[in-house]
C-alpha cells in the first residue's frame, strides 16, 4: 500500500480547532475512477490532514478522491461546529505524495473558464451588477458554490436558473416568468428544465446521488446561462441571434 496526505486549514483561523478524535475508515468506489483506499482524518490547532492509503497510487487517483477526503475532513469539522454553534470550512491546501513531494491544490475549472466570454477587463462592471443587485449577487454565489461543494450542485442548479428567470420577470406567475425568461434569453424548456428537475429531490430532502457526468453537464448549463443572462443585462436585453444562439441543451 501506498499512502499520501491531503493537507489544508480549518476557518476561522482565529479559532483554532482540535477535535479530540481520528476517524478511519475503508472506502469503497462510488465512481469507476475512484479506488479502492483507507482515509483516517485528524484535525489539530487549525489545520488538518487526511491520510489515503491506496494499493498504487497516482496523481489522477489522488485527484478522484479529493471529494472523500473534503467530505471526511468537512463533516468532522461540522461535528464538532454543531456541538459549538461554529460553522467551520474546511480549505483543502496540497496533497503530499507518497514520495514527499507536495502538489498545490486550488478549487477551480479551467473547462468552465473556457466556455466564458469575460476577462478581468470586465471585473469593474460585473462586480458594480453584483453589488448593486443583491438577488443576482445570490445567484452567482449559488453559480459558485458549484465548484466548492459538490454534494451541493445539484440544488444549485435549480436556484441559480429560477433566480435567473425571477430577474427576468420579477413580477409575473411561474408561467409566466419561465416563458419570458426563455424568450429573452433565448432558452429552450428542454435546458431550463434539466436544472430544475435535477435539483428538485435535494432541495426537499432526498439527497438522491447525482453521477459525475450528470453533474458536469449541468454544471455547464448553468455556467452558460449565467452568462448569457451578464450579457442581457450589459447589453440591455439585447442579444443578436448570430452571436446568441439557443441554448438547448
């Protein structure tokens, strides 16, 4: 067996945590890319260690268990945040290979950063939308909580396109709101529907498991529909068919 670390901090830093207490545990395969491994978390004076024991191991399966090892290391945190009113959040820093060697982590998608038309040129009028409009600042908060809490994706989906059809239609009937928002964004039902539908067992308690693929397709959809609708604010409703195509899923 090889064995390899995943290494971060536990926030906030002013409250250093120590749970007295080293879960370990044998975790099974939820995805064909995860192997089969041994996690044991510990969390001591604000930081925190999970070590993955692997029969081999590799970059790519250090990455397929990342989500594991944020789950363990999070849900110890929120035992002892539950027990102190704290909401601690686990930061996940670099993985320390079997060899030694540290490899720098950073949460981010660099596909969902390609399918964007922005670039820092826009920071200035994007974060003076976001600012000043608190609902749609929701929901590129919910657009992002994507990429930080997997688990909670597929509840993301749903918000983030019903608060875009509400800022379209802030006053209309669910009917109403969801055709006008298809109409001015140029969205097909077939696309809205995908993301509400997905989220619809999370956001009432059925936390039904939603595959890798199924998540990375959607999460595509929703990053382009938020785009789309930065552009119909900037461009003041006004989004020519040649470089604005239906979104159809």
């Amino acid at each position: 067996m090889e064995v390899f670390y995943f290494k971060g901090r536990v926030v906030p830093d002013h409250i250093p945590l120590t749970v007295n207490y080293t879960p370990k545990f044998e975790r099974k395969p939820s995805l064909e890319t995860e192997p089969d491994s041994v996690i044991e978390v510990s969390i001591l004076k604000g930081g925190f260690q999970v070590k993955v024991e692997v029969e081999h191991y590799t970059d790519d399966k250090a990455l397929a268990l990342f989500q594991a090892a944020w789950d363990a290391a999070q849900r110890l945190a929120n035992a002892a945040g539950f027990i102190s009113a704290i909401p601690y959040q686990i930061v996940v820093d670099f993985v320390v290979r079997p060899d030694g060697s540290v490899k720098a982590l950073a949460l981010g998608d660099a596909y969902l950063r390609s399918l964007g038309t922005f670039t820092d040129d826009d920071i200035e009028t994007i974060a003076d939308l976001m600012i000043a409009d608190h609902a749609f600042g929701e929901a590129v908060a919910d657009l992002l909580s994507m990429l930080s809490k997997t688990h909670y994706a597929p509840i993301s989906y749903g918000r983030v396109a019903e608060s875009i059809a509400r800022l379209i239609a802030p006053n209309e009937k669910q009917g109403a709101m969801w055709a006008k928002a298809r109409s001015e964004l140029r969205v097909s039902e077939v696309f809205l529907r995908a993301l509400t539908e997905a989220s619809t067992d999370s956001r009432h308690g059925n936390r039904t498991p939603v595959s890798a693929a199924t998540n990375r397709k959607l999460s595509q959809m929703a990053w382009l529909l938020v785009h789309r609708y930065v552009h119909y604010r900037l461009r003041e409703a006004n989004l020519p068919m040649a470089e604005f195509p239906e979104l159809s899923g």
